[in-house]
C-alpha cells in the first residue's frame, strides 16, 4: 500500500499556477524521486503536502486519511516530516540538541515512551554525526548541516520523509553514504521522497522517479525509462541528455 498519494494537487499564487493537477505517490519501503527543472514546483510541492500553503485542488492523503485540510502540527503527527532547500537548524545549540529538540517534542504527544537522550544518540550514530555531537551547528559545512536536519527529521519517527536537495553541499563521498544511508530508511520501512539535482544519486537510490515541468507531472517510471523519455528532455532543453540523467 502506498503511504503518500498526492491526488491531482494544484497551487495557484494570484495569476501563477505553480501546481497544475499533479499526482505524486510515494510508497513506504522505497525512495521516489522528484525531479524537474529550476521553478518547476518541487518545493511548492512540498509545501502543499506538509501543509505551508493550501491547494486550491486536488487531496493529500495519508494511507486513506485525508490530510489535504489538516494543519501543519497534525500531519507531523500522522507521520510526514521534511527537510528544507536552505538549511533550518537552531543555530544556538550543538548537533546533539538540535536532534534532541525533536525527540522531546514528538515525546509530549506520542505515545512511544522511548527515551529521547537514546533516540538521539542512536540517530548521531544512525547519520554519522557522533564526532561532531557537541559541535554548535554554525560551525559545521553545509554538508553535515544537512545531515543534522536529516537527524531531527528522523527524530520524529515518520512514516513519510521528504527531502528537499538534502545532497547539496556534499563532496562525492559523503552524497554515497547518504544514498546508502537513504536506500537504508526506505529498507526499514519509511516512504522516503526526495527532491534532488544531484542526477547520478537520483538515479542510484530511486525506484521510481517523477519529472515536474512548469508544475505538471510530465513522466513517472523506473530511472532508466525516465532518463530517455523525450519530454523529460524537453523540459531540460539546452542541457545535454548526458547532463540531465547523470
């Protein structure tokens, strides 16, 4: 059963139809990709599943609850958590306390008694972050800021996960990790759904990837029928196939 079906979703801002009946699932046990050009409506997208902005079409649902009028606190409480295009850390506190916030946070309501101290330090060591645990986020590269956000998704214990450019600012060894990291949340059951332009790690992680072009959804399959389909090319016009697929 899929976790997340995003049912012909539009997003109108004034005159600009930013999301234009576009359908996205992501099923729990495997990452799915979300690609697209530059202003394509990827993190509107985003926004329009975790509750930022509210669609002027179209149902989100959750499994079968629909969450398409439910507020932003509710759905992180079915299960849906992100991570966000430009870093959203508390910069005040260490790594180890960003991840820890969540954890005390999603204690008040759930009814898992887990102890948030364990949980945090099983995701220091789940992210890769234990060397740097007492290290205020302002100090780290983008590359680990972006890992410590990963951590404090996943101190919410979600069902679904969306990812927005989680690579960006990583070197070629830290994005492998991470892709190995990913294929592992989606083998442990978490519907992982990732924005991305990082092509080669895209193609690497994803079971099925969906291509946004000016907020319609212009192909959906496996990577290998995505990377040749003529629209997908289309839509990346003047960059070279080669470029577009990774």
């Amino acid at each position: 059963m899929a976790a997340l079906h995003v049912q012909e979703v539009s997003v109108r801002f004034g005159g600009n139809l930013a999301l234009d009946h576009a359908s996205v699932t992501a099923e729990a046990g495997r990452v799915t990709g979300l690609i697209g050009p530059n202003g394509a409506g990827k993190t509107t997208m985003f926004n329009a599943i975790t509750g930022l902005v509210t669609p002027t079409a179209g149902r989100i649902l959750l499994d079968d609850r629909d969450l398409t009028r439910t507020s932003l606190h509710r759905r992180a409480r079915a299960g849906l958590a992100r991570t966000f295009q430009q870093l959203e850390l508390f910069t005040m506190l260490s790594v180890r306390d960003n991840i820890r916030v969540a954890a005390d946070i999603r204690r008040r309501w759930s009814r898992d008694r887990t102890d948030p101290a364990a949980l945090t330090e099983e995701i220091l060591d789940r992210v890769g972050l234990r060397a740097v645990a007492d290290e205020r986020v302002t100090g780290l590269p983008t590359g680990q800021g972006r890992l410590v956000e990963l951590g404090r998704a996943l101190a919410c214990r979600p069902r679904v996960l969306l990812l927005d450019e989680p690579a960006s600012g990583q070197d070629e060894t830290e994005t492998a990790r991470f892709g190995a990291l990913l294929t592992e949340l989606a083998t442990d059951g978490t519907a992982v759904l990732l924005v991305e332009h990082d092509m080669s790690l895209v193609m690497d992680v994803c079971e099925v990837v969906h291509v946004l072009d000016l907020g319609r959804i212009i192909a959906v399959g496996a990577p290998a029928a995505v990377q040749s389909d003529p629209a997908v090319l289309e839509a990346y016009l003047g960059t070279s196939a080669t470029e577009v697929v990774g």
